[in-house]
C-alpha cells in the first residue's frame, strides 16, 4: 500500500536532521517527513504491520538525520509503530 510520491522539496543534506510525522490509522498510517526548519519534504503512507514500519522508516531515513518522530495514537493505533521507533533509537513525541 505504500503510495509512491514525488518529493515536494528537494532532499536534506545527509547530514541535515529531519523530522517525522505519522498520523495513525488502523490499517495504514499516513507519514510525513520535515527540515527541522518545517519545509515538508515527502509524504506517504504505509501498511499499519512490522514490514511496513520498516520500510517507512528506511524511506524517513534517505532523506536526512532522523532522530525524532512524532506520532499520534501512540497509546492505540500508534502504539506499535512507537515501540519500533524506540528500539531503532529515535525519539517519539506523542502527538494528539
């Protein structure tokens, strides 16, 4: 499910810290990814499941220094998704 999106913006620096936001849902969760400076750079979303917490990680990563994340629902729907950005050592900031 994950839909393929042409970047906004260009790209962060590989050395440029970037932000994550993910609205959750039962089955998908919708993710953006911003400059700490608030451009937005991309958006997708991603199946709600352990792969797909993967794969939207690997793609919040290629686009800069990921060290923080905020995610709604982190006590229900973004629970899960929490607990792997956790053990992958970023940063998450409950956001209702």
């Amino acid at each position: 499910m994950t839909q393929p999106t042409r970047p906004r913006h260009h790209p962060a620096a590989p050395s440029e810290d970037v932000v994550l936001g993910v609205a959750t849902h039962k089955d998908a969760h919708v993710a953006a990814v911003a400059t700490v400076t608030g451009a937005r750079l991309d958006t997708r979303s991603f199946h709600a499941t352990r792969n797909g917490y993967r794969k939207l990680l690997a793609w919040a990563r290629s686009s800069g220094r990921l060290r923080r994340a905020g995610i709604e629902c982190t006590g229900s729907y973004g629970a899960a998704l929490t607990r792997y950005q956790h053990s992958e050592g970023i940063t998450v900031i409950e956001v209702n």
